[in-house]
C-alpha cells in the first residue's frame, strides 16, 4: 500500500548519454558512476521523513523505532514506533502501552511533550500529534488486546488534534469499523461522546463535566467529555480503571496492551 512507484530521468556528464529509470524507492536507482538521476516533484522522496507513512514509500518495510522529523527540521527528530504490517503499513503510533512500568498520572507539560520510550510504552506528546495532522487527512487506528491474546480494533476515518491554544481539541470522524465497536463518536449518550473535546491532564480541566476533573479523578490524561466511554490511559492492571472501552472492554484488568497509530490517506 506504501509503495510508490516513479520514473526517472537519468543525465551522465561523463557520456553526455540520457535515459529513464523507472523504480519504486530511491535506493533501487543504478549506482554507477557518472549517472545522476531527476524525478517529477510528485515523485521527490524526503530525505527527513515526516512520518511512518513516508518511510515505508521509501522502502522500508520492518516494524520497529524510527526517527521521523515532523517538524520540518534535521535538528529536532523524534523517535517513534512504526508498524509496517497493518493494513498495508506506515502506521506512526501515537500511544502504545504493554505494561506498568510507565505512569500515565501525568501533568499537561509531560502528555504535551511526550513520555516513555517507543517500543513498549509510550505518549508521543500532543504537540507532535498535532503537527502530525494539522495539514493532513489522516485515519486513527485504536487496537486493545486482551489477556487472552485476542486483539480488538476500531479504525476511524479522520483524525486531527489542535495546537495548545485550542487545548489540543479532538476532531474524529466516522465511518467507525472494527472488533471493538465505536466508543468515541457514536456512544449512545452525549456525555461519552469525545470528538470536539479538549484534552485534560490533572493539572488541567478541560473536560465538560462541570463539577469534576476527569482526568484526576481517572488518573490519567484524555479527550474527556463528562467523562468518556473510552480512556486507553488509565492506572495499569488496576480495578479502578474502568471501561477501557465500553462496552467492549470493560475493566482495566483485563487489558494486556493498547495501541493508537495514525495513518495519512
């Protein structure tokens, strides 16, 4: 699904001789000597990639850290997960838990920077998902898996994340497909549902539930509304996270990981 396929013109000084090269990634074009090689601007490939997407078009198809570059910049890289398989690959991951080994009790300065190390468990931080999406149309895949083994997902169509003046605000949009069903656009009562909500950390309410915090009072920071039928950062393998997922998963100990990738289309 990443792969990209262009043609290219190839010029060598040395033989004054021109052709054409056609090849999906940059690193299959001919390394002989004299040879340089010019594409169409669809078909320039980044040297700083952006995101998980733009790696895999380039060729790179195992799963694992990455460092991608979304904010334009050589000196600012960021270390991400990449997942190469699913649905055709290119996913960045955005949040990913395996255990309890990081807190996700945490303040607005830590959710707005990130938090944890990617491979096992990670937040990677509000201010790079919004840069990730602002000028982009993108689906977010959410994935739960069971202490059985069994892996759950739901995939939204659109997904976007304000900057910090808007309070990270969540934009998500349907069609809503999958195992675990819709718990954050279409939830039944008003009250659960998340898209339009600002992000709450416990040191900030943005929540709308007007006599509470829920983040302080579910530990842990989310797109609460008053509150959720959905929160994938709660206190780990405790009985007082309660609906992971509603009514799909409905306790925290039953949770043996959780993921959140995002995808351009």
């Amino acid at each position: 699904m990443c792969q990209r396929e262009c043609v290219f013109f190839g010029f060598n000084s040395q033989m004054k001789k021109c052709r054409t090269h056609k090849k999906l990634f940059t690193s299959e074009l001919s390394d002989e000597a004299g040879w340089r090689y010019y594409s169409h601007n669809d078909c320039v490939f980044s040297a700083m990639p952006k995101d998980c997407k733009d790696l895999c078009e380039e060729g790179h198809t195992s799963t694992g850290v990455y460092d991608v570059y979304p904010y334009s910049t050589s000196t600012n890289p960021i270390s991400v997960y990449c997942d190469m398989t699913t649905m055709g690959g290119g996913w960045t991951v955005i949040q990913k838990r395996v255990d309890g080994s990081v807190n996700f009790h945490r303040n607005w300065a830590d959710y707005k920077n990130g938090f944890g190390s990617p491979e096992r468990n990670f937040w990677v931080g509000n201010e790079v998902i919004h840069k990730l999406t602002k000028d982009n149309t993108l689906s977010l895949y959410v994935s739960i898996t069971i202490q059985n083994g069994t892996t759950l997902y739901e995939m939204y169509d659109q997904f976007f994340v304000s900057n910090e003046a808007g309070k990270y605000q969540l934009s998500l949009a349907g069609p809503a497909t999958g195992t675990l069903g819709d718990s954050m656009i279409d939830t039944g009562p008003s009250w659960a549902d998340l898209t339009g909500m600002y992000f709450s950390t416990p040191d900030r309410d943005n929540d709308g539930w007007p006599s509470g915090n829920c983040a302080a009072t579910w530990r842990g920071g989310w797109w609460f509304n008053s509150c959720r039928r959905a929160f994938l950062n709660g206190p780990w393998s405790s009985v007082s996270w309660s609906n992971p997922w509603y009514p799909t998963v409905k306790n925290g100990t039953s949770v043996k990981g959780t993921s959140m990738m995002i995808r351009r289309h």
